[in-house]
C-alpha cells in the first residue's frame, strides 16, 4: 500500500507538470496561431475589398457621367455576392449615395458620413446592422466622377479564427492524453526498481543485513542498487565491530563506575557536587557523617537548605566559573572544625569555543586535629619565646655590665700595657661586642617568631588609620640607606601621581617595604633598587624590583613559607632566618591583598603586592603609656636614696636589675612573684615597683590591679617588664620590653619618680608647639625640646635622630612601639592619659 501511494503520488506530482507544460504550448501556440490567422485574413479582405472598389470605380465611370443608376445598381449587386463583402455603395462627386445594396435603406452611420479621399482609403466601422467592417474607399477619377464604398464583413474573419482555434485545441488534446499514458508507462518502468530499492533500504534500517535485491540494470539505478549491498556488508562489518567494542567499553565503565563509587563512599573527606542552580547532585557517607546528616536523602535538595551560610558563600564565589580555587573554614557544632574548598566544574566544547559551566564541587575536611596541634604549635613558639627574652634580657645585661665595668674600672688601671696584653684587650672587647651583636640579633630572631605566631592565631594587634603609601616607600628607602648606600646601589622610586590614601596599619606596611628593601639590598651586588607604586579602582599595587642574582622557578614556590629560603641552606649560608617574607604574606592577607614574585635566574627579581583600599575603621585601643626617661647621676648607697621593688620570678634577671640600679644609687628589693610584691608593697612602701607579667602564684598585671585598688599603694609608679608586647595594657606606668636596656630602664625610673636631673640628649615631642603634652617636660628638656608631627616622625629618627622622643598615649596606638624601641641610641617615654 505504501508502494502505490509513492507511485501514486509521483505520477500525479509528473501529470501535473505535463498538464502545465501542455497547457503553456496549447495556449501560447492557439494565440500565436490565432493572431496569425486574423492577421493573415484581414489582409486577404483588405485586398479583396480593394480589387472590389477598383473594378467597380474602373467600370463606373461612364455610367456615373451618364447618371445610370440602374445600371450601377445592377453591378454592384453582383459584387455583393461575394464571400466577406458586407455592402457596397456608390456616391457622386457631390457625396450623394446613387446606388447600394443595403436592404431597406442606407445605414445612419454611411448616409453621414461623406469623405473625399484623393486616393484609395481603409477604415474600420462599427455599423449597428451589420457589425465591425472594414470600409475601403475608392475614388472614380480622382473623385471628380465619385467614391465606390466597399465594406467587408470582420465578423467572418473572427468566426474563422475560433473554429480554428477550437481544431487545435482538440488536436492538442489527443496530443496531451497521449503523452500522459506514454508518461504513465515510463513511470511505472522507473518505479519499479526504485520500489525495490526503497523495500532494501527499509530491511536495511531494520538491521537485516541479509537481503537481497534483485537489480541487474547497467543504469544508475543498478549502480545505486550494487553500491546499497556493498555498504550493507560493509555496515554488518562495522556494526559486529562496533557492538563489540560498545560491549567492551560498557563493561569498563561499569568497572569505572563501580571503581569510582567505592572511591567516593571511601573517601575520608565529605564530597559535595552542586550544580549552577544550586543543586545538589552528589555526595558521600563521608559528608553525612561531618554534617549530622546520615540516612538523609541530599540529592536534588538546594544547597541553602541544608547547609550553613560559610557552604553558600563559598559556592557562590566559585560558581561563576573564573578557574579560581577557593576555601574556608567552617565551625561545626559539635567544637569541630572542618575546612572546605571549592572548585569551578567545566567543561569546554572545543578548543577554540568557550567553556561551559556545569556547578562546583566542594571537598569538605575535618581539621579539627590540626588546628589543635596548630593552637599547640603557637602557643609553644609563644611560650618558648617568651621564655627566651627572659634570660636574654640577662646576657645582653650582663654583657653590658661587664664590659661597662671592664672599659670603666678594669682597662684603665692597665697603665702602658704590652703588646700581648694590649691584644687580649682588644680581643675581650670585640668578644663582648660580638655577644652583644648576636644576643640582639637573637632578640630580632625570638620577635619575627612571635610576630608569625601571633599573626596565624590572631592575637596581634592591628593599628588600622590612614596610611600613606608614598610616605611608607619614601621612609623604607631611608631607612635602610645604610644597607644600599655602602653597596653603591642605586635606588629608584616611582609613585604615580594622586596616589590615593589607604587605611590599615601603617607600621606594619612599612614594615613589609622594609623587609623586600632590605631582601633586595641583599641579593644585588650591583645595579639599580627600584619601588613604583601604582593604583586601580579598589585596590594599590607596590613594587620592589633587583637586578640581583634573581631567584629559580623551584624556590620560588616555597619562599613564602616560614623557615624557607632561596638556595641550599645546607650547603650555603643563610641570609636571614626565612620569616621575613612570611610574615609580609601575613601583613598583607590582613589588608586584603596578595603579594607574589615575578623573577628569572641570573636577570633579578620583582617582588610585588596589593593592598585593599579600605574605608576608616577602628584605629585600636589605646594602650598604658609606655614611659622612658632621662638618666641622671645619683650617689649610690645613700640612706635617703628611693628604694625600687624588682617584681620578677627569674633570680638572674633580678639580679640583673638589682646591679644596674644599685649602681645608680638606688635601693633594690627582690620579690619572686605577684602576690609577694603586693604583700611587701603594703609594708616596705617603694618609691617605685618593676612588675614582671608573667610569674607564678599571681600574675603580674593581677598584682598591678591589686597595687591600683589598695589606697595604701596605688600612688606607687609601676614599670611593667615584660616579654610581651602588651605589657603596656597591664595597666601600669610604664612597659618596657625585654631585653631591657639597662640606659632606657634608669631613664623611665628617673622620669617617673620626677628627679631633678635634666636630659643629656635631645628631646622630640610627637604633637604641635602650641599645644605640649605636659607641662613638666619644660623641667625635664629645659631648651632642647623639639617638636615633630606624627607623620614625619620615621623620616626624622631614619635621619639620624638620637635622643628621647615623647609619645603621648592617644598617638602610641598608632605607632610600632616594638620596632621603635630596638632603634639605637633613641629612648621612647610614651606619657599617661591626665
């Protein structure tokens, strides 16, 4: 049936365009014919009517000149006669009608009309009686004698044409059934292979390879049909081929699957699939068991449902796809912590074409373990810091001490010694100095370590306010002046103009200048230091470029990892102790930036990093004020001299300060720990308490609230010394740091038990001249006082200030105090709220 109705239809769609194509020939070959036809007899009647008209004029003219009218009568009727003439009709010269064969009387249209033509004259008429015409006019001696009027019928001429139209219209249409069963013969000879073809093809689809047609044509049709069983042995070919390596790939990715799932249940991190909606497509027993959701059915569920705003968040920031990795850390219920990381899902059509994003997946880890050993980890760094600047303080006092002694009490009774003795001299006083030296550079060594441990457990202090990058570049390049300079290095900076103002702690982001200065100067030995500074929408971009030895691709994956350097620190000498640039990567993770390098081996290197371009926020609290005073000259051992209680549970630091201010002229008492200072306070009653913090039984600042809620003992000053940078907030009068200078500890003593003894070195208040912090300082630097405005105070001490500065409480929250107070030769008194 299927077969017929494509026959069917395709003979019809054929007859169709043969009745077209028959019925253009039959229509323009019956208008080209007719046309012709009309033509061809117009002519024949035009000229018939013509030999009419002529004979009749030759014949007429005697009969007219003789006025017989019957005998024109007569002749003219016989012309009547004639196949196609209409009429004719005679007139004198005077257009009078003499003789005609109208029947009864002479149409209106004739009897009007009178013409003269010269010569022979055709024209058509429309006569009511008798139709279209063509009147033909002859003249009989040039019109002189009269006109013979000859009309031939059109009519006839029309009638003719339409018959013959009609003969060839049937003739045309024998013609067109003819060709049509000749048409439909040829069809049904074509149709036929191309049926057996078409039920070919349809086996074939079925997959029945194994028929066969029965075509042996030598045509097109017999080449399609041989080529359609080739392909069919070659298809039975390929698709055995093909079913056996699908069966072989699906039982390999069964395996994979299965692989691949048992992997996943396994794994000990929880995994989370999510899609670009939001959806959760895949997850682990792993995940069920972080999240308390066990036995519960995840898939399909919206992520915001189920997890908590740190999982959103983080999904969010990777599912725009930009081939960034990000993680965080998440605080479970149950005191877990467990840190995600999310990654973008893609998938690129082509190589040239862009990427689809298909959602993110999130692996979820229980850190809970490492972040203990990491809490342990500080704390032990902290504590064991600590205790190294404790008898620190000790060997650097005691160096001092001896070699205060030797050079004041020992070298000089050496009157005139030899040579020998002279180099023992001089080797004892370089040994010293070196003990000195290194016992500082330990010092910094023991700080960098607190400062990356305090930075990692976010206990450090951050002193957020308008900062100044230009200033910030300016003072780090003098600063480390002495480094570079002696190098013959030259140094470039570079600060685009209408750089903006950041906020963030100022100290701290110079103090990373400093540190990639200071790096520079020392893998350069020569060229050119260059610092630019550059800013965008949100955020700046600072610079610090070398032209030294340069840095290889491997070490510089690992330079911003504590304790690791460039080089082989086991084969070379290290330069420095590797926290430099960690404690920078810190610095600048707090601001909101990133810092990375940019270097090739033996060409230098450029360091680079970001910083947020903040809004003002919380500049910090306000410390105690940490005070360092003048020293002064005092006889020691005199009954009236103050007496000072040393708070401190380490018998060698206590004997440490005990020498120094003994030898100051001060009486000295030791206690070993909080509560027996506030006990011996009550009774002895010092003029002045040195409070450590950390001691056992009481802690030192719970001594020092003890001493403040006592009225018997609250007017007693205190000086807290302390390993920690925030002894300023135990709440006393003043804090030094250890290792303690024994110069700056005599000089805070004196300024606050308010001796009569003026300064001997140059004084500089941070503030204006109108406006002094107090007014003692006019006894203490009577004349030597200058003033200095807090912005400018790095670039006066990076100049060459040595003196004591003045630092009010409100301004020291600003500042490194830390960094301020390891500057030689500068004495730091930060005076108390009135």
């Amino acid at each position: 049936m299927t077969i017929k109705m494509r026959m069917s239809k395709i003979f019809q769609k054929t007859m169709l365009l043969n009745f077209i194509l028959f019925g253009v020939i039959s229509c323009s070959l019956s208008f080209m014919s007719a046309l012709t036809l009309h033509n061809h007899m117009v002519d024949e009647y035009i000229s018939k009517g013509k030999a009419i008209a002529g004979s009749i004029a030759s014949l007429s003219v005697e009969i007219l000149l003789n006025r017989d009218s019957s005998t024109i009568q007569s002749m003219i009727d016989q012309f009547r006669a004639s196949d196609g003439a209409a009429y004719v009709y005679v007139q004198d010269a005077n257009g009078d009608i003499i003789s005609h064969t109208f029947v009864p009387c002479v149409p209106a249209v004739l009897a009007s009309s009178n013409i003269h033509p010269e010569s022979m004259s055709i024209r058509e008429l429309d006569i009511p009686e008798f139709g279209d015409v063509i009147d033909i006019t002859k003249p009989i001696l040039a019109g002189m004698a009269g006109y013979v009027h000859v009309g031939m019928d059109k009519g006839i001429i029309n009638k003719y044409v339409w018959i013959a139209i009609a003969k060839l219209q049937v003739v045309m249409f024998f013609i067109f059934w003819g060709s049509v069963f000749i048409l439909y013969i040829m069809v049904k000879k074509i149709l036929e292979p191309l049926n057996q073809l078409t039920e070919y093809a349809k086996k074939l689809s079925d997959h029945d390879f194994t028929a066969d047609i029965k075509i042996t044509s030598n045509d097109e049709i017999g080449l399609l049909a041989r080529t359609m069983k080739n392909m069919a042995g070659e298809l039975t070919t390929l698709i055995s081929g093909l079913e056996r390596a699908v069966g072989n790939a699906t039982s390999e990715l069964q395996d994979t699957l299965t692989y691949m799932e048992v992997i996943m249940d396994n794994l000990a991190d929880g995994l989370l699939v999510v899609d670009v909606k939001g959806r959760i497509t895949l997850t682990n027993p792993a995940l069920g068991e972080l999240f308390g959701m066990n036995g519960r059915e995840l898939k399909g569920k919206d992520i915001k449902e189920l997890f908590s705003n740190e999982m959103t968040d983080l999904y969010h920031l990777v599912r725009g796809c930009e081939h960034e990795v990000y993680s965080t850390e998440i605080t479970l219920p149950d005191r877990r912590t467990v840190k995600a990381v999310a990654t973008p899902i893609h998938k690129w059509e082509s190589e040239d074409s862009y990427n689809i994003c298909l959602g993110a997946v999130i692996l979820v880890r229980d850190i809970t373990y490492e972040k203990e050993v990491d809490n342990l980890k500080t704390d032990f760094i902290s504590t064991v810091s600590h205790e190294l600047r404790t008898p620190m303080t000790s060997i650097l006092g005691f160096a001092k001490i001896i070699k205060k002694k030797l050079e004041k009490s020992v070298f000089p009774l050496c009157e005139a010694p030899d040579k020998k003795t002279q180099r023992s001299i001089s080797q004892v006083q370089d040994n010293i100095g070196i003990i000195v030296s290194e016992g500082q550079r330990l010092t910094d060594l023991i700080n960098d370590v607190l400062d990356i441990a305090k930075m990692e457990s976010g206990k450090i202090d951050w002193k957020k306010g308008p900062v100044e990058i230009g200033e910030v570049i300016n003072t780090s390049v003098q600063t480390t002046m002495p480094l570079w300079q002696p190098k013959g290095l030259r140094m470039v900076v570079d600060i685009e103009d209408g750089f903006p103002v950041i906020y963030g702690d100022r100290d701290r982001v110079l103090q990373v200048m400093v540190n990639l200065v200071s790096n520079a100067v020392k893998f350069t030995d020569s060229g050119v230091i260059t610092c630019t500074a550059r800013y965008h929408a949100d955020e700046i971009m600072v610079s610090v470029s070398d032209t030294g030895s340069g840095i290889s691709p491997e070490d510089q994956k690992i330079i911003f990892e504590r304790f690791k350097q460039a080089g082989d620190t086991l084969t070379g000498k290290p330069k420095g102790t590797g926290l430099g640039l960690p404690i920078c990567k810190q610095i600048v993770d707090h601001h909101k930036g990133r810092i990375w390098v940019d270097s090739k081996r033996g060409e230098g290197s450029s360091f680079h990093f970001t910083l947020a371009i903040d809004s003002p926020g919380e500049t910090g609290q306000v410390h105690a004020p940490v005070v360092r005073s003048c020293r002064g000259e005092m006889r020691p051992g005199s009954p009236d001299s103050p007496l000072i209680m040393v708070a401190d549970d380490d018998p060698a630091l206590n004997e440490f300060l005990s020498q120094v201010l003994e030898e100051e002229g001060y009486r000295v008492i030791t206690v070993s720990n909080g509560q027996e200072a506030v006990e011996t306070a009550k009774i002895r009653m010092p003029q002045l308490i040195t409070m450590d913090l950390k001691m056992p039984v009481m802690n030192g600042d719970q001594a020092i609230r003890a001493l403040r809620m006592d009225p018997s003992t609250r007017h007693i000053p205190v000086i807290v010394i302390s390993a920690l940078a925030e002894g300023q907030k135990a709440g006393g009068d003043a804090a030094l740091i250890k290792p303690i200078d024994e110069k700056r500890l005599v000089e805070t003593i004196h300024g606050l038990l308010q001796e009569d003894l003026m300064m001997t070195d140059p004084c500089m208040v941070l503030g204006q001249e109108q406006n002094p912090p107090v007014e003692s300082l006019l006894v203490m630097c009577p004349g030597k006082i200058n003033y200095c405005p807090p912005t400018d105070l790095w670039n006066r001490v990076t100049s060459g200030f040595k003196g004591t500065i003045f630092i009010t409480a409100e301004l020291s929250a600003s500042l490194d105090l830390n960094r301020l107070s390891q500057i030689p030769d500068v004495q730091i008194v930060i005076l108390p709220e009135n």
